[in-house]
C-alpha cells in the first residue's frame, strides 16, 4: 500500500476534518480515503463536457422553454 501525504492544511480544515471522523467513529486517516475514493466515483467536469459532445443533438418541439412548461404541469 503506499502513503499520501497532504501538506499546507490550515488549522480550520484540519480541526472540521478531525471533529468529522470522530464523530464517524473514524480515524482521520480512513475519513480521508473514503472521501478519496468517493470523489473517484463520480466523474470530472472534463468528463461531463466530453460526453455531453458527443451526443447528437435533438431538437424539442415548442422549444425548450415550452418542455420546461410541459414538465413542470399546471400552476
């Protein structure tokens, strides 16, 4: 397994990030991998964009601010 290191963390993160994982029964340590590894499950601003991109255009009939009418129903 290998070690992560995290430098330069000011004194009011550190103590949040503390009072967090104590509050979680967890150590600092596993409070910060879990937040690692769950910040690995969604997918990057870059991702976003380049899957929006390649999808093909479609056009809505009455316009988008009539589909947000439809989908909103009745007032």
């Amino acid at each position: 397994m290998k070690t992560l290191q995290i430098r330069n963390v000011d004194e009011k993160t550190h103590r949040a990030l503390k009072m967090r994982a104590a509050a979680e029964g967890r150590s600092l340590s596993e409070l910060a991998l879990s937040e690692l590894r769950r910040s690995l499950e969604r997918p990057t601003r870059r991702e976003i964009l380049d899957r929006l991109a390649g999808r093909e255009p479609f056009d809505v009939p009455g316009g988008s601010a009539e589909a947000v009418r439809q989908e909103r129903g009745p007032i």
